[in-house]
C-alpha cells in the first residue's frame, strides 16, 4: 500500500490510499469539501463516493438515482431485504441502513482485497447489520434464499464493463427467484452511443419482468454521450411518477422512460441468453479524464 499527501482544502492533511486490489489499483481520494468524504477509484476509473459522516449523501448521479429507487421501493423508514451485487465501497448498503435502520443486507464483492481495504479504510458500523460475501456476484446471488430479498440492486463491473453472464435471461431468472413477490430489480448499467448493450438488457429484462422504468441523462438516451442508466424492473407497478419527480429534482436532471416509450426506445432489441452474453463495452478514454 502507498500513500501520497492530499493538499485540498477541507482535509489538507488527509492521505490517499493507493493499494493493489484484484481488479487493478485502488485509490481512496480525500474529499476536498466534505471532511470525512472519499472516492473509490480502480484503474482511475471512478467508483464509487462514500461520506462517514453523512452515508446518506449520494454523490455519483446514478447512486443518487440507485438511492430513489431505495426511496420509493416501501414506505419511508421501513427495513429492507436488499441484496447489492458489486460492493465498492458499499456506498448503498450504507445508505440503505441510513435511511432505513434495521435493515439486513448481503453485499456480494468478488474481489476479497477490495473487501479488506473497504473495511479497513472506510469501516462500516458494526450495527449496520451488512453481509459481505467475496464471491462472484451469481454465485453469491444463488445463496439468497428463495423469495428472501425485497430488492436486489446490480452494479458489477470489471475493467469499467459489466461481465457478460450479469446480463442474460438466465441470470434475471435467479434474481427472481431471489425477490419477494413485489419485489424490485435494480441496475446500473453502462453505454453509449449507439446503445445496442442498453436496448438489450431492457430487452432482457422485459422478457422476465411485468413492469419496467429506465432512468438516465438525456443525452445518453439520445446516444449524444457514453454514461450509465438505471433499469428498474418488477412485477408489480413501479412509482413511475414519483421516480420522474425526483430524477427531475436531481442536479443533473434525469428522464425516465416507461411504457410504449419504453418499448420504442428498446427498438427491436432481442433478450440475451447465456450463450450470446457479452460484456458491456468499454467506455471511451475520455469519460474518466
């Protein structure tokens, strides 16, 4: 592990931590504004934003958009069943328990010296009643007992791209089979121009699920830029309204697509199965500078 002085305002004497993880280098980067505040990066690829002091401060506009979905999944305060594939930092387990305590999550990380790091570096209270299991994500995924979790959030990437058997059918069969009737499905999901990954898994996730929502810059679902959307999915009725009310409020403000607009967006696109998976593409050089 290294360590390199930070000299922002706010936190001048704070260290970045920069340590070897299994998906490439990691660093943890002081927050200039926010005290106790810092950001994940792998390979210089922005992960995720986690504040000790406030968990419940969501810094990445698709976090915030993850959080809204945690928001309005059940009425406010109540514990959740969630399961997060893809740790991170567990920047949403942690909101999770924030803003609703007594909650009990699994947080599948496949990558153990991530794990470490995190709770060395970042720790997460004790009380806080989160699992973490470092495995890969669908094997982590078939543990969840059956009907077990009111929400299951997907937000795995590998070399910034998600790994092709996190984007089939068949995966989506055991996140069901995961979900508590009215249960919802979360993912963060990345692309760009000219979204043939995106219109797939929205393909994907109509062929397993009643109920859609995509939430997403504008641009990206004009295919004017690379970025991440968020893909909800249940069986029963989404809060499609108060979903759009709240991207809208966001500092970047979000669209959300559901429907026929929905489907016309998807454009013909065919679900995935396991034998033509791919992963998701690379985004460009640019998107991190």
């Amino acid at each position: 592990m290294g360590r390199t002085r930070n000299s922002g305002r706010g936190q001048a004497a704070a260290d970045t931590v920069v340590e070897s993880v299994d998906g490439g280098l990691a660093r943890l980067v002081p927050d200039r504004e926010r005290p106790r505040a810092w950001t994940l990066l792998i390979d210089d690829a922005p992960q995720s934003h986690v504040d000790l002091d406030d968990p419940a401060y969501l810094s990445f506009e698709y976090q915030r958009r993850l959080g809204h979905v945690v928001d309005t999944v059940a009425p406010a305060g109540r514990p959740l069943q969630a399961v997060h594939l893809g740790g991170g930092a567990f920047t949403l387990a942690r909101y999770v328990a924030a803003t609703r305590p007594r909650s009990t999550q699994q947080v599948v990380e496949r990558d153990a010296k991530l794990v470490q790091l995190v709770r060395r570096e970042l720790p997460v209270d004790p009380r806080s009643r989160i699992r973490v299991r470092s495995v890969d994500a669908r094997e982590g995924l078939a543990k969840v007992p059956d009907g077990w979790a009111g929400l299951v959030v997907a937000d795995v990437f590998s070399g910034a791209r998600t790994p092709a058997h996190l984007t089939s059918t068949e995966f989506l069969d055991d996140v069901r089979r995961a979900l508590a009737p009215g249960g919802v499905y979360a993912a963060n999901l990345a692309d760009g121009p000219p979204l043939a990954h995106l219109r797939g898994q929205i393909a994907t996730a109509a062929a397993r699920f009643a109920e859609l929502a995509l939430i997403a810059d504008p641009a990206v679902l004009r295919g004017k830029r690379f970025g991440n959307a968020v893909l909800v999915a249940s069986d029963t009725p989404l809060p499609v309204a108060e979903l759009t009310r709240r991207a809208a409020s966001d500092p970047h403000p979000g669209r959300v697509q559901h429907g026929p607009e929905l489907r016309d967006f998807t454009g013909g696109a065919t679900p995935v199965t396991d034998l033509a998976a791919v992963a998701s593409p690379a985004p460009p050089a640019s998107v991190f500078r």
